[in-house]
C-alpha cells in the first residue's frame, strides 16, 4: 500500500476531526499535513500503552528512526510518507525530538496543583502540533507561538472530553485548586457521584481553554489566516466538541463524546468560508 494511502486509511476515520477537516488545506500542503498528524498520532498512541517499558521502547524506537537516516525503520510508511512530502526535509529534526519528549512527559502520568501548571502541561504536550504544522506552511516565530497556543487549547478540550476514561486509567490531572474549588475528587469521578460541582470543574476548565484559544487567534492578519486555515478549522472542530461539553458536563461521566462527522463538515466549510472572506471565526 502507498505510504500516504495507509496515512488516510489511519487517520481519515470518522470520529477524527480531520476527515473533515484535511479536505480544506491548501492544496499543496495537504499530503504533508497528514503525513504529519499522522506521525504525532502514532507517538501519541504510545501514551496508552499500559505496560511502561513497552511504551519507553517504542518511544525509542520513533526517535532512532526520526534521527537516523539509515535506520531500518525507516521503511515505516509514516516516515516513508515524510520522507515522500519532503517533511524531514523542511521540519529540524528537535522538533520531532520535542514531540517524543512530550509523550515521555505523558507516561509519567504527571499531576498539577495549580492551573497555570496545567496550562504549561497542555503548551507542552499539544503544542508541537501547532509548531510543527505552522512551521511547515513558512510561519514566522510569532505566528508559530500563537499557533502553538491554540493547539494546547484544543489539547485541554480533548483532556476535558476524556477526563473519566482516565480517571479509571490511573491519569488523574485535575489541578488540586480546582478539585478543591469544586469538591470534586478522581474516586468521585470513577464512582459516577459527581454533581454539580463536576459540572462546575468541567466548565471551568472548558473556558480557560476557549479563553486560551480566543487571546492566539485575535488579531491575525486575513492573510495568515488563509494560509494557516487548516489548523484554525482543525481548533473550529474542537471548538465545536467544547460546547457539546459545557452544555452538559456529565455525560462525560458515561460516554466519549464524539461530535457527528456530518456536523464536522458542516462547520469546517463555514469556517473555511468565513476565513476566506476574511471574517473572524
């Protein structure tokens, strides 16, 4: 199978923002942007492996193949679609580095007592996606910052959305000031108990990141926007699966969820066209 065709068949799923979101990139960069999702997709699947000597050796394995040239995993096809769209080539291999950092921060299962820790968690572990893919498309070191704001804004909603899941997976990263804030403990969440303090703590932690993904992307020039469209339909998609969230939290006590792919087109078109016609989103 061609390397960017097993990229698709990975990525390209329903429940995937970017099946409806990768239609909308700019033309030439399409194939390189899922070469490159694709890859932190895989780095960050190593983060749910259970077993941590499992995950710290696939982990090292990813950053021998990234780095060198010559080495045999190098026939994988997501470095082989990479190495097709000429990713390797125009993306410095630290910043690969500081991406397998980041799932190396996530197997420690880290906890937080104040949210601006959180904060810098999130800017740490989903912000080399906006970098990477940002830099990709020629962005500046401003315009790269800003972006890798929005992608840690979209990185707590997905925290936010999975929050119980890992809560009875051992990951609790609830900043202990909210937790006390809200009275809401992990054994609370695990149990099903919570009330409307756990709504409280979810709609709290929903508007700092909206608020976080507001402060990046006002005042971006009409032309940065186009360019970069891909990324802000991508947060527009996220978007979206916050509000689905605030409007009632506890279902994230029984359920993932995972907003319609129908209704994920929908809004990246709109968004495509607001950007388009340089309107804010």
């Amino acid at each position: 199978m061609d390397a960017l065709a097993w990229c698709r068949d990975r990525m390209l799923v329903p429940g995937n923002p970017m099946a409806a979101s990768l239609a909308f990139a700019p033309d030439d960069e399409r194939d390189a942007i899922l070469a490159l999702r694709t890859l932190v997709g895989e780095l960050g699947a190593l983060a749910e492996i259970s077993e941590a000597s499992v995950a710290e050796a696939k982990l090292g394995w990813w950053r021998e193949t990234l780095r060198d040239e010559h080495s045999p995993g190098r026939r994988h096809p997501v470095v082989q679609a990479l190495e097709q769209t000429e990713v390797l080539q125009r993306v410095p291999a630290s910043e690969f580095e500081s991406v397998a950092d980041a799932i190396a921060t996530l197997e420690a299962r880290p906890r937080f007592e104040r949210v601006s820790e959180l904060r810098a968690f999130c800017l740490r572990i989903g912000g080399p996606m906006g970098r990477l893919e940002s830099r990709l498309l020629d962005a500046d070191q401003g315009l790269t910052e800003r972006f890798a704001e929005l992608a840690a804004a979209a990185y707590l909603v997905r925290l936010v959305r999975d929050l119980a899941i890992d809560a009875r997976a051992e990951r609790w990263w609830v900043p202990l000031e909210l937790q006390a804030d809200y009275q809401v403990s992990r054994n609370d969440v695990i149990a099903g108990q919570a009330g409307t303090g756990f709504d409280g703590l979810v709609r709290s932690l929903i508007h700092e990141a909206m608020s976080q993904a507001r402060l990046a992307i006002d005042g971006l020039d009409r032309e940065s926007g186009w360019r970069h469209r891909h990324l802000l339909i991508h947060w527009s998609l996220d978007r979206r699966l916050a509000l689905m969230i605030d409007r009632k939290p506890r279902r994230l006590l029984d359920q993932r969820l995972l907003p319609s792919h129908a209704g994920n087109v929908w809004r990246a078109w709109r968004t495509a066209r607001r950007l388009r016609r340089g309107k804010a989103i």
